[in-house]
C-alpha cells in the first residue's frame, strides 16, 4: 500500500521518508526558466506549501531529494541560492503589533539560519530590505511567501483589523519591488487576490498565472497522474468495497475531481489531493476537504445580501471581477466562493468575457448546502442531518404531509429578522434542502407556456411544484393544470404528482398544499 503523504507539506520529509509525490517538477522547471516572479492562486489544502517547500529545496541545490523525478533528468543548473522563505500561516496576526512582531520574527528566522546578525529594523519592510541585502553578498536571492494573505482573510469578520494588517502587509510587500535588483525569483500564494497590498499594483513584473492554462494542472491531480501513480490503489478499495474498479473511479470523478483553473476547456480538471488521498487511505465517501474550514464569511454573506440560493445550483454568472484583485472591503461573492474553491469554472466565454460557475463536485456541493441550512436555520449539525434524514425517508415514502411538517419545523426555527415576504426566499429553501438531501432537482424549468417553479424527480415519482405566496395550494395547482406543465414529462414512465404550495408570510409557515397525482 502507498504511504499517502496526507498533513505533509515539507518536501525533504515527504522524499526522505519514502512517502507518495505526484511528480510537478516539470512545471516548476517552466516555472523557474521562464520568469522570475510569479503569483498563484489556488484553495486551501491543494498542496500550495509543498509547492513551495519544494521550490525551496529546489533553490537550495539539494538534488538529492529530487532523485528519479523529471527535473533530474533535465538540463536544469543546481545552483545553490540563498531563499526567504516566509508562511505567513505562522503569523499571529490578532492585531497589527503581534502581526508587525511576527514578521520580524519569521525574517529573524531565515537571518539565523544564514548566520547573519545585526538585521533587525523598527518595521518589517526595513527589516526583509536588510536581510536580502546582506543575503546578496552570498549570490541572488530567492524570495518564497506562502500564504500571503492569511492575516486578511482570518479575519473578513473584523473590517477594522483587516485594513490594519493589509496596510501593514501593503508596506511589507512594496518593498519586493524595490528589491529587485537583488533578487533570482520570488515566488508568493494565496487564497484570494486583495488589492492595496502592493503585489499586484507595485510589482509590475509580477506574473499572475492562476488562470495559465500551462499551469492548471500544477497543483491538484489530474486523471492521467491518478492512472500512472494509483491504479493499484484503486484496485485495492474496488476489492475491499466489493465493487468495479471502474466504480470506483466514478465514485472519485463525482465527488472529488471537477475543479477548473484555465480559461480552456480543454485542460483537464483536478481532483482535490486531499479528499482523493484520504478516501484511497480510508475507502470511505466522506468531505474530507470541507471539513477543514467551513466557509463563514461566505454563508454569512450569502445570508446578509440574500444572494440567490438556487443560483449556487444552477450556475453563477460572472465578469472579468473574478480574475483581478478586490479590496477587503467590497467583496464579490462570486468572486469569494470561486478564489475560495467552493465554485469553480464549468465554461468561458471568451468573446463575451464571462464565466459560468458551479460547485465543482458532490462533496462541495452537498457540504455546502447542508451548511448553509444549518446557518438559516441556527442549528446544530446532528439536528440538520436528522432533518435531512426525515425529509428524505418521507418523500420516498409519498409522504408529503410528513414532509411539509418537518419543513415547516425547519421554517419556525429561522429568526424572523432573516424571513423575506417574497416567494423566492420560500422556493430557495425548499430547493435548498431537496438538493442537500441528495435529490434530483430542476427550478425554473421551461414550458411551451411558462415556468415550473421546481421539478422533482425520484426513482419512481416526478413530482411538479408550483408555489405562491398569501393566496392558496389550490391556485397553484390550478395553474400547473391550466399550462399543462406535466406534458413533457408523459412519456418519462414514471408517476407524476402535481403539488400546489402557498407560503403565509404572517404564520411564515408553509400553511397549505394540494396534491393532484396523474
């Protein structure tokens, strides 16, 4: 069995230790050949420190750690340069003081490890500017900045201390650029794009490659890699679950590839490391990735702004803001949930500039939803996985009386300072918690003669909503009759049932619905 390297992002331990490494370094080889100062974006947990511990070893000339992969078999020079390398992950960053004290401390760090004395300064951009001129002395130097931006997006929640820290972090950056006369490569990741930091507006040599087609498959793995690293593996979890390894590989394709970072869709996708890893480890389905961090500052976004629910299913549109760097203080949503891996690309159109968003697979999809269930709803996650369990339970079972009760439970449980009189707000939560049970769910779907407010399809039942709010089930179900919005679904085999809703904003409960089976 593999040793997967799960939790290690030290690249000598992961090689010394004989542990699993999906071979990038002919990328970085581009990456260290064709310019010498670039910028990624990708998710948490999608391997961007061991990307950077790697280029580390990688600059420091240590080549034995590179025996058997690509780049040792290149023409590449292993030349031995002095490297800042600063993850700002270790940055206590409660304040601006602890934030200014642990940068002087990471840099002090790297000073001590070269034994250089004598470098510390009353602010941390004096203080890099010290270290890298007398680090010169020892040959260019190499510049690595991991998780550049955790001081600001830890704390979104707190506006006052993230303009703090970015304009500390502005100060601290802008000082790269003046550097550059001394500096081999520089190389800084991160979550999201901010604005007003000085990377991206003061280095203008900085070359953004988040969306490079040649690098999209930089980090993630890719289908080809899981045939060449994994097949035994695959065999093995197909053996152990009593299944068809070709399953197992839909299994993994549903629930952990689909995300997208390239403007083409012809690059391929990737799975994230961390849920392929941990379910090849474990054999079992789970949310391994989203179970790391939960996405607060987005739900409660989504919350605030009421930001259309149903949207987050069927697909986000959205500009050229997605691709260049915002301030903490303006936050696209769109924008946040894509940078934070929680949306991803399904299509571009170039001559339009635009892209289609959607969650990138089941895990994100169904972890998402259930979370944001739980938000509207202040409850715990045993009380909403017992919710989902009984809504699901009642709907095969044909009992809608039972459903409606639950959700109406669910409805008086949302403060009312959160409830909206407009039918929308109603329609988005059911759909919300049809689509966190695992169902099939279409909204807005097209007629000859209208709109179908939601269509629901089981094993063995289509069922066709139609919603109002303050009148009664019996217009609604009038109005399905009327348009005959069941006529596309005759030849489907299945029993369809027609269900009429009418939502009271007083009693904000779902207070009455009909029922019409074909």
């Amino acid at each position: 069995m593999i040793k997967f390297s799960l939790g290690v992002q030290h690249f000598p331990k992961l090689r010394e230790e004989g542990l699993l490494y999906i071979d990038k370094t002919e990328w970085i080889y581009r990456l260290v050949n064709g310019g010498s100062a670039y910028f990624l974006s990708r998710p948490r947990r999608f391997g961007k420190s061991l990307l950077v511990s790697t280029l580390e070893a990688l600059f420091q000339g240590k080549r034995n750690l590179f025996s058997s992969l690509w780049i040792d078999g290149s023409d590449y020079e292993w030349k031995e340069y002095p490297v800042i390398r600063l993850d700002l992950s270790r940055a206590v960053s409660e304040n601006v003081a602890a934030l200014a004290t642990s940068l002087q401390e990471l840099l002090n760090e790297v000073a001590i490890k070269y034994g250089i004395e004598g470098i510390q300064r009353p602010f941390p951009s004096l203080t890099l500017s010290a270290l890298v001129t007398e680090l010169f002395k020892k040959g260019p130097v190499v510049i690595l900045i991991d998780e550049y931006d955790k001081p600001l997006v830890h704390h979104l929640e707190d506006m006052k201390l993230a303009q703090q820290n970015r304009d500390l972090l502005r100060d601290f950056y802008s000082t790269i650029k003046a550097l550059d006369q001394y500096l081999r490569f520089v190389f800084v990741t991160g979550v999201s794009k901010f604005s007003k930091v000085s990377l991206f507006s003061g280095m203008n040599n900085l070359k953004e490659i988040s969306l490079y087609d040649s690098y999209a498959d930089l980090l993630g793995i890719t289908e080809e890699e899981i045939s060449s690293y994994l097949p035994q593996e695959i065999a093995r979890v197909a053996k152990k679950r009593g299944e068809a390894e070709e399953n197992i590989r839909m299994l993994l394709k549903t629930w952990y590839n689909g995300y997208r970072f390239s403007l083409s869709a012809a690059v391929s996708k990737v799975y994230n490391p961390v849920s392929l890893f941990s379910f090849l480890e474990t054999s079992n389905l789970d949310n391994y990735w989203f179970t790391t961090a939960t996405p607060t500052v987005a739900i409660e976004l989504i919350k605030k702004r009421g930001f259309p629910i149903i949207d987050l299913e069927n697909g986000i549109i959205a500009g050229k803001e997605i691709e260049v760097s915002h301030d903490v203080e303006v936050i696209d949503i769109p924008t946040l949930l894509f940078q934070t891996g929680y949306l991803t690309i399904s299509d571009y159109d170039e001559k339009a500039q635009t892209f289609f968003l959607k969650f990138p697979n089941e895990e994100v999809r169904q972890a998402f939803l259930e979370h944001l269930l739980r938000a509207f709803a202040e409850r715990q996650p045993s009380e909403i996985h017992g919710i989902l369990y009984k809504l699901s339970k009642y709907l095969q079972d044909k009992d809608l009386k039972g459903f409606f009760d639950i959700f109406n439970v669910f409805l008086a449980s949302i403060p009312h300072q959160i409830h909206k009189d407009v039918e929308a707000y109603y329609h988005s939560l059911l759909y919300l918690f049809l689509k966190a049970i695992g169902f099939r769910v279409e909204a807005e779907v097209s007629t000859s003669l209208g709109r179908i407010d939601m269509v629901l399809k089981t094993k063995t039942t289509i069922f066709i909503f139609e919603f109002k709010i303050n009148r009664t089930a019996d217009e609604a179900l009038d109005q399905i009759l009327d348009k005959e919005y069941q006529k596309q679904f005759s030849l489907d085999g299945r029993q369809i049932t027609l269900v009429g809703v009418n939502f009271d904003t007083k009693s904000r409960s779902l207070n009455d619905w009909k029922v019409h089976t074909l």
